[in-house]
C-alpha cells in the first residue's frame, strides 16, 4: 500500500488529514490571498506528516505545535463524515476553481488569475485565445503548462546536474553548484530544479556586478547549445529558463542564482527548504538572538538592530550558532 520509493518520503500516517489541508491552504494562497492562513495549515499539515501515529480525534491533534481549534474541528468533521463542508463548497465555486487552475500556470500569481476570471477567461483553452493578455513568462508557462505540470524523477535531474557541472567547469573549474530544493532533502522527484553557483573570488562588495553579468551570459550561452531551450528571464545573478535533459525530454523549469562566496552556505540552506523547515529554523535562530535569511546569519543587539554577518564556511556552521542540532537536508521535509 505504501509507496515507499526513498527514505526521504517517508510513509505519512495521517496522509488524508495533510491531503485535506493542503487543499484548504491553496485555497488561502490562491483564492483568498490570506497569507497567514495559509501558513497556518501548512504548518499543520507538516506537524501531521511528522506525527509517528495515526490521530484519531481532533483533540488529540490539538496538542500538536500548530494545531489549534479550528483546525481540530475540521479533523473531527473529516473523521466523522469523511469529507468537508468548507471543501465542498469550494469544489462548486466555479471561479475559485478556475482561479486555482490559472495558477498552475507559472509566472500567473493570484491577483493575474483573479483579473484574468473576473475578464472572463476561465481554462487553459481561454489563456491560449488570450495570449496578449500574458507577459513573458506567463507566455512560456502556458506553453509549456503540460510539461511543467510533470514531476521531475530524480535520475533526470542528476543528468542535468552532469551536464551543469561539465558546462560550468568549462568556462572556471573554480565554480561550484549544488541543486538546492526537494532534490537536496533527497526527494524521489521534484517540482523544479534550483541550481545554486558561486566562485571563490565572488565577493559581496567588489565587482560581484560585473563577474556576474558576464558570467551568467556566458554559462546560459553555453546551455542554449543543448540544455535551455527557453529564457523566462535573465539578469545580473538570477537565471529563470526552461531546459530539456534532451531532445526528447520533457521541459523543465530550471532557475540559476549566483552567489557570493560568503553568503553560499546560507543560500544553500534557504533554497535547500523545506519552507516550513525554514520558518522554524528563523523562529530559533530569533530565540538565540540572530536573525537568519538567504544572505547571512547576524546578531540581534538589544536595541533590534541586526550586527555584522557571522564568518559561515558550511551550513553546519548556522546551525551551531544558532545552538540548533544539525539536520542532514533528508531531515528538513517538513
Ligand atoms: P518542489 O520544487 O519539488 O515542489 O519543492 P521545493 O524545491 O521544496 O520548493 P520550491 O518552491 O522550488 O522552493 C525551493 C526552496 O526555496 C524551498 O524549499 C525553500 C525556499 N523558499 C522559501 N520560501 C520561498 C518562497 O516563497 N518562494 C520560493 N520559490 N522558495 C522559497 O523558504
Ligand atoms: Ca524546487
Ligand atoms: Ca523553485
């Protein structure tokens, strides 16, 4: 019964809770734009998937970090009529249903799906008799929106990792990169691919605009050959594309940052996630008085006002800082 490909996923005992959850928590991001609440059932949700046994009641699931009484109410409807109200309702509103699809589309956010509903346009079909309603990159998502709705396995992305690290080592064998995201907690497939790069004598301060312009041109030149087959966008030290293992293949979302050297370990752990993992991780570090995000971890001084960046030569450094024990990236699904 349990597909049980890699320890990364691990089985999840309350499976139809989180699925429940995780429904309602889109519906926050997308339809109703309520950020908190969203986070609220996706911390509830990772809080359940964590949780060893199976809960059988709402109050048992409220003495959980995260679950409060509305959410425990919900789980006692779901455990007594196996399903809920609030979902049913959803499911018959046609324009939040339609909103939710629109965002499957990558570079359409909620308030674009909103606008685009409210003129009418509804499904996939209408976006692609629409077209001069898109940006570019709303454009490359409806064209690929098939595509980008696949799972990348993850032998796929270790191919196109070779092939990253044979491109990059041909401009500087001095450049490293690490694919962040889902495949770094070890996850048997991803979403996309988030490739982090940086190089020894990238610096914060010094001509970092410079080295990356000319950089990030040069590597994406090189992956037009036989790796990218479209620009979402590219600038200074972000790259948003569209790649394809081969021919073949089908396209995959893939984005590049360049780093500076001294802030690589902690963009590695930010882009490595869990979101949530993330979340809880800031909480402690603002505990032990740091305050921790993609570029550095620094000192909280008493007046609130953030010090100077700490030295980091590895992630396992943040951590210790922050007094945390280390958790190894197949330890951050949460
Ligand atoms: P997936 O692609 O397989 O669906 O999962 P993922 O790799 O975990 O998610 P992602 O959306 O690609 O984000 C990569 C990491 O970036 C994520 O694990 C943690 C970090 N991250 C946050 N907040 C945000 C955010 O608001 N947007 C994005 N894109 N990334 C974020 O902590
Ligand atoms: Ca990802
Ligand atoms: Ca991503």
């Amino acid at each position: 019964m349990s597909k049980r490909k890699n320890p990364a996923d691990t089985y999840n005992k309350n499976a139809n809770f989180c699925d429940f959850l995780m429904e309602l928590a889109d519906y926050e991001k997308n339809v109703s734009r309520n950020i908190h609440k969203y986070n609220a059932y996706r911390k509830a949700a990772s809080v359940l998937a964590a949780h060893p046994k199976k809960i059988e009641s709402g109050d048992e699931a409220k003495k959980l970090n995260g679950i409060g009484e509305k959410i425990a109410k919900k789980i006692d409807e779901f455990i007594q009529t196996g399903k809920l109200r609030k979902l049913e309702n959803i499911h018959q509103d046609t324009d939040a249903q339609a909103i939710s699809l629109l965002t499957r589309v990558s570079g359409i956010g909620p308030v674009k799906a909103a606008e685009l509903v409210r003129n009418g346009i509804k499904t996939i079909e209408d976006l692609r008799n629409n077209e001069n309603k898109l940006n570019h990159h709303q454009l490359i998502g409806l064209k690929y929106f098939e595509d980008f709705e696949r799972k990348i396995p993850r032998s796929e992305i270790q191919e196109i990792e070779t092939m990253l690290q044979k491109k990059i080592a041909k401009i500087d064998c001095n450049y490293t990169i690490t694919i962040c995201g889902s495949y770094r907690r070890g996850k048997s497939e991803s979403g996309d691919i988030d490739a982090l790069v940086t190089h020894p004598t990238l610096k914060v301060s010094e001509g970092k605009k410079k080295h990356s312009e000319v950089f990030l041109k040069t590597l994406v030149d090189e992956l037009k050959i036989d790796l990218v087959v479209d620009v979402i966008s590219i600038g200074d030290t972000k790259f948003m594309g569209v790649c394809r293992a081969s021919s073949e293949s089908t396209a995959r979302r893939l984005d590049i940052r360049l780093v500076p050297h001294e802030q690589y370990y902690c963009a590695v752990l930010y882009f490595t996630g869990s979101d949530v993992f993330n979340k809880t991780m800031r909480a402690h570090a603002l505990e032990k008085g740091f305050t921790l995000n993609e570029y550095s971890l620094r000192p909280v001084g008493i007046t609130g006002v953030p010090g100077e960046p700490v030295p980091i030569s590895s992630e396992e450094d943040i951590f210790d800082y922050i007094d945390y024990p280390f958790k190894k990236p197949e330890e951050r699904n949460m």
